[in-house]
C-alpha cells in the first residue's frame, strides 16, 4: 500500500505505529467529501462574491480539485476572484471524518470557534507578526460572520465604538467579526482566508535540508489566565480564554475512536489537574485503538510505561511547524500560518522546536541530539537577544523556563503528552536514563502493568485480539485497494 508517497509492504503496514486502517478509510471520506464540496462550487463562488462585496462585472470562480490542498483537519479549495486584478483566497472547510463529528456533534464548530478566535487574538495583541487575512467564516448551524471593513461605514464605526467600550472597561475582547444574515449558504463550515503565494515567501521546510547550517540565517528566529484554548462567541463576537485546550493530539485520539476525556467547556487552574486528565486520555487511547499493541508483551510494555510516566509525573511538574512559517530567501519570517491548535498551556510546556534538528521528535538520540543540542542553545541566545528590545507584559522568564526544562528531562516528559505514538520510544531513550543507566529496566518492571487497573488481565487478552483483527481488516481494504488500482488500469 501507498502511506504518504512510501510504498509499504502488509508486514511493514502491520507494524507501523499509525492506525492504517483509519487512514485508509480516511482517505476514502476524503474523496466522497471533495466531491461534495465541488458539487456546491456555484454556491460557494457566490458566497465569496457576497463576503468580498464583488461588483457585478468582478468575476469570482472555484479552481478544479486538482488545484485544492488537503490538509490533516481540513480541505483548502482555492478560489479566484478579479479584484484589482486577480486574487487568490483558500475557502477552508473542515473534514467531519477528521474531527470526530459523528462521534461527538458540534466539534467542527468548536474547532473554527477556536481558529477563528485565535487569528481574532493575534490581529488584537500582535500587529507586528504577518499572519493570513481572515476574510470571513461561517459554522455548520447556518450563522455567518464577515470582517467589519466589509461592512458599511456606520457599522465599522459602531464596532470601533463598541470595542473602545469594551477596552476601557476591560471586558471580554470584541473581535472585528459582525454576523452576516444576508448571505447564501454552502453545506459545510468554512474560513475563507488570504492565500500566501510564492512573492510573501517560501515554506520554510522547502529550504530548511539546504541552510539548516547556514549562520548567516540563524539569527531571524500576555501572560493567561488559565489552561485552555481561545474561544469565538458567535452571541456577541467576544474571543474569550473559556475552551478546552483543544491540542492536535487530542483531535487525533477521538477522531480515532477514543472517548473524550476534556469536555469543551473545560479550562484548568492548575498543571497538575491538566496533566492528569491528559495522562487519562492517553489511556483511554490505549483501552480503545485496535491497533495500540503488538502482542501479549509489547501490551505490557505499553502499559508499564503508561503507569510509569503517571508515577513520574511530579518529578517534571512545576504547535510551530517547518511548514507553517513562511520566509523569505535569507530566512526572515514573512508569514505564520495554521493557527488552529493555538493554546493557553502551561509555561513549563514551552521548548525549542524539535524540527530543528530535521527529524521527527523521536528520532533526537546519538549524533542527531548533539546537533539538536548545539541548535538549541543557539535558538535561545538568540531569543536572549531579542528579548532586549521587546517588552515583557509577563513575568515569565521564557528561556530560563526552557533551559531548566531542558536539564531537568522535563521537556520529554511534555513531549509524551504531546505525542500520539512516540511517547513510548522518548520514555526510553530519555525519561528512564533519568533515573537508571539499565537499559533493560523497562523490561525488568513488566510485572508493573498489574497496577495500571484492576482488570489489567482482560485488558491485554483484549488488546491482542483486538490487534488481530486489526491485521485482517487491514489485509482486506489493502487487497481491496489494490484491485482497484488494477481495476483502473484496465
């Protein structure tokens, strides 16, 4: 089978950490939902043309699906208007089957509830970071909202009016969002942003392999209340700090099946309460994807290091990606995107970006955390420098924090809260060394599993069937998928 440009065999697809089975079926919902969204292309090219206030003789159509872009989350359909010459726009929609709709109603929304508030907070506390033009966006209940410079002169004034208010008397941020009534409809939730062509800048994972080691481009690299995610109030247009922490991790575990653990009305006022759902998550992860163990062995394994990092906890206690920052050819930052798991989490959280190192985060052992090393100390010098000619509006001592999070091992152990299937390989290579130069004491501790849960026994029978089934499921859409490969070659 074809995983992500790599042809796998069915022992190596078996053996791979990733639920396969859910990609598959995964990539199938993808097409029947493309198909949708360009069935409705008249409705969404009229949308855009409301939203943008086109004039008659502007014209404003979707591009073909092979111009579209399919991301983890979401289904980005490029749409071309004339607006002073030509513009591109991304209508974005979120994909229900990557979100666990089905399972749990209304998480498209909270999930644009979060997006939108979080470009919303940026555009208000950070004028100087370029993100995306948020134009408008709309959610699964029918209500729509434009950006006020759409709006007319009395309405923009009003809300600059309103948003004084709101300053002065220090009530929730007011957003520059009004609700749109007046607009067509399209069957899906959707943000409809600015597009970032190649004249704002270049992916920064596109050079990274080429200048990684070039010096010369080294150097361009509001305190919360409390843990969660920013949230849009569709009832006054307010953003406010009142969501789940709504993590790319977590959307992963429960569009996979896994029950929610964090309602999305639930913040936290402490770390410790924060971690221990989390850490409850995760298991909750382990009890109900048919693919998390290998055999009766590997089970144990998973399950002693689970109980394990549970115990370790209180010895740590106290989401940018390569692709995702844009920058010119000398590496200076020209545009940030995909804001849409921006969270309020605790400071000790905070790290160097493990892409540093050009390798997956738990691949950073021998040679390759050397260099990690010697590029994080670099990263943090140059956040010391920064630091100089910025003001603080907090008293967090942002470096400091991830320096000692660096000796003190605790930046692994977050990196297991934050990884869905490598926290088991980071536990090994760098929590236990913390505690135990023997390398096989993972192995000595099995017998530890008993203490996860009283029914631990039943759990591991279960877990191994499950994951023979799995391989059967799995053998069958890889068959399956391949005569039709052959079907269409015919």
């Amino acid at each position: 089978m074809l995983h992500r440009g790599q042809l796998l065999s069915f022992e190596s697809a078996a053996g791979h950490e990733s639920n396969l089975v859910l990609y598959i079926l995964h990539q199938r919902a993808t097409v029947r939902f493309s198909r949708l969204i360009w069935d409705q292309r008249g409705s969404i090219a009229a949308l855009v043309r409301s939203h943008l206030g086109l004039r008659k003789d502007e014209t404003c159509a979707v591009l073909p699906p092979d111009a579209w872009l399919s991301g983890g989350f979401n289904l980005c359909v490029l749409v071309e208007a004339t607006v002073a010459g030509r513009l591109t726009l991304v209508f974005r929609c979120p994909m229900s089957h990557k979100l666990a709709e089905r399972q749990y109603p209304g998480t498209i929304d909270e999930k644009v509830r979060g997006e939108v508030a979080a470009y919303a907070w940026i555009q208000e506390h950070c004028h100087e970071i370029r993100i995306p033009c948020l134009y408008a966006f709309g959610f699964t209940d029918g209500l729509q909202f434009s950006h006020v410079e759409q709006a007319p002169f009395y309405t923009r004034i009003s809300r600059s009016f309103q948003r004084w208010v709101h300053r002065i008397l220090g009530l929730s941020l007011l957003s520059n969002y009004s609700r749109n009534t007046t607009l067509p409809t399209v069957d899906t939730a959707y943000m409809l942003l600015e597009y970032i062509s190649p004249e704002t800048g270049t992916m920064l994972s596109e050079t990274w392999n080429e200048y990684m080691h070039d010096a010369q481009r080294v150097h361009p690299y509001s305190e919360a209340s409390h843990i969660g995610s920013f949230r849009f109030n569709p009832r006054d247009a307010t953003i406010t700090l009142s969501n789940r922490p709504l993590m790319c991790s977590t959307m992963l575990f429960e569009k996979s099946g896994t029950p929610r653990t964090i309602q999305p009305h639930q913040t936290y006022q402490t770390t410790d309460s924060f971690v221990s759902e989390t850490l409850t998550l995760y298991d909750n992860h382990l009890l109900h994807d048919p693919h998390a163990v290998r055999d009766e062995d590997d089970a144990r394994e998973r399950i002693t290091i689970r109980t394990l990092l549970r115990a370790l906890s209180h010895h740590f206690l106290t989401d940018f990606h390569q692709s995702n920052i844009f920058v010119d050819k000398d590496w200076n930052i020209t545009c940030l995107m995909d804001l849409q798991w921006l969270c309020a989490l605790p400071s000790e959280m905070l790290s160097v970006p493990s892409w540093l190192a050009n390798c997956s985060l738990d691949n950073i052992i021998g040679k390759r955390y050397d260099h990690f090393n010697e590029a994080r100390k670099v990263f943090l010098d140059v956040m010391d420098e920064e630091a100089q000619s910025i003001r603080q509006e907090h008293d967090i001592q942002v470096t400091d924090t991830m320096r000692h999070s660096w000796s003190s091992k605790r930046v692994w152990f977050w990196a297991c809260l934050r990884s869905t299937n490598a926290w088991l390989f980071i536990f090994e290579d760098h929590i236990l060394p913390r505690f135990s130069d023997d390398k096989e004491l993972v192995v000595s501790l099995k017998q530890m599993s008993v203490l996860w849960r009283d029914d631990v026994e039943d759990v591991i029978k279960a877990k191994v069937q499950d994951e023979e089934k799995y391989r059967e499921e799995l053998l069958h859409l890889i068959n399956d998928q391949e005569q039709g490969i052959e079907n269409s070659r015919e």
